[in-house]
C-alpha cells in the first residue's frame, strides 16, 4: 500500500518518499523541496532522514497544512496591517 501524501504546500506538485534502510524523506518532484527530522530543506541542504517511511509521510502531510495555515495568517496580517 502506498502511503498518501499530501501535495507541496509551495508549488501544489507531487511528493515522493525517497530513502532506504531506515533513512526516509520526502520530496516534491517538481520544486525540489524537502522535509526531514528536524527543518524544511532545500533541494541542495544537508538534512537528518526519518526512521520509518511512516515518520516521514507524518511529518511531510503535517508540513503541508501548516504552511498552509501560515500562509493565510501572514496575508491577513498584510491585508489588516497588522
């Protein structure tokens, strides 16, 4: 069974689970962006993998929404001066 994951909150592309032998990550095929154990990563960062693919898919899907929900509060905030 495939894991779902959740579309890049940046770019709405496809994510991939990428890694073995308890070294797991997830990565948008088209922008490159990545999350791993401890930040968000850039295509070319240095980054600590997951575990488990589990892990990864967790905090991949958790990512997503809320970088979504940032999103909107930071234009909020422009809209209302804030």
């Amino acid at each position: 069974m495939r894991e779902q994951l959740k579309p890049c909150p940046f770019c709405k592309g496809v994510a991939d689970i990428k890694g073995d032998n308890g070294k797991y990550y997830v990565q948008c095929r088209r922008c490159g962006v990545s999350v791993d154990d401890e930040r968000l990563s850039d295509a070319t960062g240095s980054f600590e993998p997951f575990a488990t693919k589990g892990e990864a898919v967790n905090a991949w899907n958790n990512f997503a929404e809320q970088e979504v929900a940032d999103a909107i509060a930071a234009w909020n905030r422009r809209v209302n001066n804030d």
